[in-house]
C-alpha cells in the first residue's frame, strides 16, 4: 500500500507565486491546496485535514497573524508558517508569539522551504506524555504546582521553531530542560549541541562558533566546522548567553535571522538550519538598558520563555529528587539504596539550596558517602558543604549558623586557631563554592561573588588556588 503523500495549505494572493511553490512541492512529494483568501483558507481547513500550512502575511481580507491565530484555536496541532518580507523580523518574532511554527523570508529561499516543511511534517511526540515515553522520571522530576506549569509550557513551545529563553537560578537544570525541549520536538532526530558562552576563551569564540578554515590565523592547520554548524538539523543551546561579547552577539544575530554562517578565513556563507535555545542566570533587560547587550539581539531570542523555578519553591519535589538522586548514584556504584530518617526529610524540606538541584545532588552523595547505616540521618546531611549564594549570603550564615546543610563552624565552636586564620578559611571555602557553581570559570565567579576578575585572582594566588587556565 502506498504512503498517502502529505497535504499542505498554501495561502497567498500571489497566484504566481503559489504555482511556483506549489512545483516546488510537488517536487518534494508533498500535496498543495491553494487559498487566496483568509476566509477561504478557513473553509479549507474546516473541510480538509492538513498536514501543514504556510501563509503569507498580507491577504485581501486579513492577515496572516490572524490566520495563525485562528488555526491555534481549531487546530493547535497543525504547524503553520508564515511568509514574510526578507528583513521584516519584527513581523517574524510577532508571527511566532502568535504560535506561528516558524516563518520563511521573501525571496523564497528554496533550500530554506524544504528544511521548514521537513521540520513541520515529522511531528513531536504526541501530547507529551511524559509517562508513556518516561521522560518525566529522567528529566522532568516533580508534581510542584511550578513544574505543573512548566510542563504546560512546554506542551505549546514543542510545536513550534520559534526561539527559547530559559531562564532560571544556576543549578536549576536549564540545560536539562534545553535538553527536553529539544527531545520535544519536531527536531528531535537531529543534534543537540550544548554551549557554555562563559566558558570559551573570547579569543577563540568567534572560530568555536563559526568554524575557520584552514591557514585562516596562526594554528588553523585545518579546516574546522563551528559548533553552530555542528547543530545543523537539531537544537543549539546557547547558556549563559549574556557572557557572550558584544562583537559575537552581531554575528550571532546574523546567523540566527538569516540561517547563514560564514567561517573565519572563508569567502562563502553556509546555510544551518537549526533552532536557537539561550539561557542566562542574569537579567538580559538590564543588561540591555546598560548598553552589555544588543538589543535586536535580545528580542529575536526571547520569544518563547520558560522560567524554571528555583529548589526552594518546589515543595516535596525536593523528596522526589532526593530520592532520585539515591537510587542514581547508588546504581551507578553498584550499592544498595538507603532510606531517608524522618527528621533527614524535614531537614531537606527546609533548606535554602542556593545551587539549587545541583546542590542537593552533591549533599545527596556525600551523604551516602558518610553513611555506615541502613539510613541516611541528619549527622549525614549535616555534614554536606555548604554552597553560598553570594558573599552578601555569609552576614546572615553567621547569624544562623546552623540553617544549610553544614552551616559554618557552631557559634559555640570558638575559633580554636585564630580569629584572622578561621576568617580566611571561611573565605577559602567561600571561593571553592563560587567556583564549584560556575565549573571553576573564575569569570562568572568573579560577577557571582560581586568583586572584580582581579581581585578574585588575587585571593585565589593567595590560597594557592590559582591556575595558568583561563
């Protein structure tokens, strides 16, 4: 039996136009009907099961926003895109804040068409059952009314192409929901490919991003494709993306409204086709308002946000995720599980987590780590590091000394070896923290602990922790 050939709604006024397309289509395998109107379009789409629809923006009776909007309530799962003026991207991030699935500039591009159709035509995973598919125990973890929430907003950001912004404290796992809304998707047999803006030397961003070719400076002995062109087909995830320089950000803004890249040392522009996720545990708006970041740059990402919510407002999820965390690493050591005490599970509900999930990973180990009995216990949990939000965090620490996992030594505990000695060790252990949550990128420590790059090497020269790597 033959597979029934895809059927695709084309509505544009221009006749010659859709004639073209439609050639283009059918080329493709794929089956046209033509509208030229908006309420024709509708009458199409209430007689007819479309797979997919493309629209163009300026009809004689509406538009195309209108169109996208109404097919969003009759039809939320049919992808439709929109044709747009080339350079029009204002009209493009409106189309797809109105559930447009993405949107193809005029001139028609014809490689551009052909990715957007293939995109639109694998569909996602069904209503995203999470259970039916088992991605809420690997990565969505919790019944929270804020995961709740944001398990819906996923439901709407799966169906699309337009760009997400997640945004969300260091540690809540924005990578990891990056991650889910990639596997959400109608790109999820494609890369994902992960990207830590902070952590790549600026000297080398332009040519990790971009690709250089071979003999194009100093050390290029060959040529080399750039982690943008590595998600070709799939999802770039771009995190910490306000660390990205100035000069990095135009290009970046380049590739992502054109679909185009151009190598360091190349004459030619390649064409990626891929969907941008950013994320950033800064406020991109008042870094916009400083003048730190572009803000065409800032308006063509955020389109869809997702706000992942910190540990500390999750109510019992903490639990599940303790519990979580057990039996993971107790597999992946080949021990036993053990139970939480009664008093360990009030201990752990009650905590701040400023590295939030990550955080309770780590206290989760150490504390199997401590454990010789059939339980975990409050002395096991107690004696977890403490990770510090900022250095503003200390002040009230040494208030209460005992309200994180490990607090700082007892208030009872007088410093047996000095005053000054117990202070620099304090703020030793203050530096390794900020260091741990940031993967040792001294830089975004710096900013975490609100000193400047040079005063934190000095203190790192001044416990010894300093490195020759940047």
């Amino acid at each position: 039996m033959l597979e029934q050939q895809p059927l695709v709604l084309l509505v544009d006024d221009e006749e010659d136009l859709c004639t073209l397309m439609q050639i283009s289509l059918s080329r493709m395998g794929i089956q046209t009907h033509i509208a030229y109107r908006l309420e024709q379009a509708k009458k199409l789409l209430l007689e007819h099961r479309y797979d997919a629809c493309l629209t163009d923006l300026n009809l004689p009776d509406g538009n195309g926003l209108q169109l996208v909007e109404w097919i969003n309530q009759h039809f939320s799962a049919l992808p439709v895109a929109v044709l747009t003026a080339y350079g029009n991207m204002d009209i493009a991030v409106a189309a797809l804040k109105a559930g447009a699935f993405d949107f193809v500039s005029k001139p028609i591009n014809q490689k551009h068409l052909e990715q957007l159709l293939q995109k639109a035509l694998n569909k996602p995973l069904e209503n995203l059952s999470y259970s039916t598919h088992g991605l809420e125990q690997k990565l969505l973890i919790g019944q929270s009314l804020p995961i709740q929430q944001l398990r819906v907003t996923l439901n709407k950001i799966a169906r699309s192409q337009a760009p997400v912004f997640i945004t969300g404290e260091s540690g809540t796992g924005k990578e990891v929901i990056a991650n889910l809304v990639h596997r959400l998707s109608n790109r999820n047999d494609g890369p994902f490919i992960a990207i830590n803006c902070g952590a790549i030397p600026t000297e080398l961003m332009e040519s990790e991003l971009f690709g250089h070719k071979k003999g194009s400076f100093t050390g290029a002995t060959q040529d080399k494709q750039g982690l943008i062109q590595s998600a070709h087909g799939g999802s770039l995830f771009l995190d910490e993306i306000a660390e990205l320089p100035l000069s990095m950000q135009v290009k970046l803004l380049r590739a992502v409204q054109e679909k185009r890249i151009r190598p360091v040392g190349s004459d030619a522009e390649v064409d990626v086709d891929f969907r941008v996720i950013s994320a950033s545990h800064q406020d991109l708006e008042l870094l916009v308002q400083q003048g730190r970041f572009r803000q065409d740059l800032f308006f063509r990402i955020h389109v869809m946000d997702l706000v992942i919510p910190p540990l500390r407002e999750r109510g019992d999820d903490i639990l599940l995720l303790a519990h979580h965390f057990i039996d993971k690493i107790s597999q992946e050591w080949g021990t036993p599980p053990k139970p939480l005490t009664e008093r360990a599970k009030d201990f752990l509900l009650h905590q701040y987590y400023p590295g939030n999930v990550r955080e309770l990973r780590n206290i989760m180990e150490r504390a199997i780590t401590l454990s010789d009995d059939e339980k975990i216990d409050l002395p096991h949990l107690q004696s977890a590091p403490l990770r510090y939000a900022s250095v503003s965090s200390l002040a009230d620490q040494q208030a209460q000394p005992n309200l994180s996992a490990g607090g700082l030594v007892s208030s009872k505990k007088l410093p047996e070896e000095g005053l000054e000695l117990y202070l620099e060790n304090i703020e030793k252990d203050i530096l390794l923290n900020a260091l741990n949550l940031t993967h040792w990128n001294r830089t975004l420590a710096a900013k975490k602990l609100g000193m400047s790059f040079r005063s934190l090497r000095y203190r790192l020269k001044k416990f010894g922790l300093d490195t020759d790597e940047e």
